[in-house]
C-alpha cells in the first residue's frame, strides 16, 4: 500500500471518529452571543437543594422552571417566583410585598396558550432555537441557560412553567447521552403550553453536577443544541435501566401526539 493511500486512510479515519464525538443531528446556531448580566434583586440563595441534586447516581428527571420570558436585554431580573415554594417576605406575611408585586408578577400570562390554541404554535422539534450555557455567571449553584427563538414563527417552548430541555454528557466511547431529561416528558398534554415570540428569550438554570467523571455537556431542546462545555457527573448516570424505560415511553408518546 502506498503512502498516499495509507494516509487518506488514516484522515478518513479521523474525521469519522471526530464527527462521532461532535455530530448533534440538529441545529447549533451562533454561540458566541453575548449572555445577558443576571440580576437577583430579592437574593434567593436558598432553594432547598440537597447533596443529592448535584451528586446523582442515575438518569434522572427534573424541572427546568422559567426565571425569565421576553424580549432580549444586556440585563435580566431573575424571576424566582417559579422556583420557589417561598420567595423571601416581608416580616408576618404571606404574599408578596407591593415593592416586589410588579417585579414578581406572572410574567408568563403572555406567553402561554391553552390546549385548543396550539395549532398556532410551532412544535420545538421543528424550529430553530438557539441556546446558551453561561459557565462564567454562577447562581445558586447552577448554570444559566438561555433559550433564543431564532425562528420567525413562535415556538412552543414548554409546558406549565417549566421548559424543554435535556442534558446530555459523552461517555467514554465518545457517544453523547442523555442523563437529565424534563419531567414534562410525562405530562398528559393537558394544560398550559408556553411559547417564545421571535427574537424573545427565555432562561432557565441548570445544576453543576458532582461525580467522578469528567467529561463533556451540552443542552439539548428539540433537535437545537447549545454550546458545549467542561464539568463532574457520575458514570452510573450513564447506566440505561430508567433511561430505556423513559425512551420507550417518549417514543410513544410522539406517536399519539
């Protein structure tokens, strides 16, 4: 074999194994967007997580609540009220104090159509959403993450108050899996559905994971994918038991849906 052939071998190789690791299937759209300054004026720190919210052992579930909807700005008020059983009051009180109540309030009453109104929405796996995963801004120990509508139609982007996202890290063949999904996976369809205008921005945050493998994760949303970044999970999470049983059920449900 000549050396010629030998080394077209060896590039084809290459970049097999490259596209193994990198290839998404979807949609990565223009990640070196500025992340909006998040501000916390009401100092929420405390929301209840225990050890076992970032050291998880398994493919796990969790909500992925909204903490801001709307038009894109350098600045972002984080909302809590959607994360929190209990934001922080007023001394012998039990709702929000007035100089909160307009910060506070249910800003996603724009942003939601009930069942009979969803023909209007585009589905999240037909759109193109950007996302971003903010490594430098840190909040309660998590990650934020925003969600762009990069399309012209508006997209659904959730369901009640919470968002459709996943969390994916590559194992040790090189191979992106799944190992956090919504819960809003098992929801009947029933409900409140939420959407993003074009150009509008929704944020979420994510937890920065403990464990004793260090790897690669992104966010996945339909078939959009955010920037990649560096952090711990445990390779247990990567163990198929509940991830088979949750797959199988998605894939029902896409059928009847």
């Amino acid at each position: 074999m000549s050396k010629a052939a030998l080394l077209l071998i060896l590039i084809f190789i290459f970049c097999s194994c490259s596209k193994k690791a990198g290839d998404t299937g979807g949609s990565v759209i223009n990640h070196n967007i500025s992340f909006p300054v998040l501000t916390d004026t009401l100092s929420c720190v405390d929301l209840n997580r225990g050890e076992d919210f970032y050291n998880r052992s398994e493919f796990s579930f969790q909500d992925f609540q909204v903490c801001y909807i709307g038009k894109e700005s350098d600045t972002l008020i984080v909302n809590n009220y959607y994360r929190i059983s209990k934001i922080p009051l007023e001394p012998n009180t039990t709702i929000i104090p007035n100089k909160h109540r307009l910060q506070y309030r249910d800003r996603l009453c724009d942003h939601v159509l009930y069942d009979s109104d969803t023909n209007r929405l585009t589905r999240i796996q037909e759109s193109r959403c950007e996302i971003r995963v903010d490594t430098a801004q840190i909040l309660y120990s998590e990650y934020p993450v925003l969600v762009r509508n990069s399309d012209s139609v508006r997209v659904e982007i959730g369901f009640e108050s919470h968002l459709f996202l996943e969390i994916e890290a590559l194992d040790s063949n090189g191979n992106w899996q799944m190992i956090i999904s919504d819960w809003n996976s098992f929801q009947c369809g029933l409900g409140s559905h939420v959407f993003l205008n074009p150009g509008e921005v929704a944020l979420t945050f994510i937890p920065i994971l403990r464990g004793n493998y260090y790897t690669s994760l992104r966010v996945k949303m339909g078939m959009n994918y955010s920037n990649t970044f560096r952090g711990r999970i445990n390779y247990t999470q990567f163990h198929p038991d509940r991830k088979q049983d949750f797959l199988k059920f998605k894939s029902h449900q896409s059928k009847i849906n």
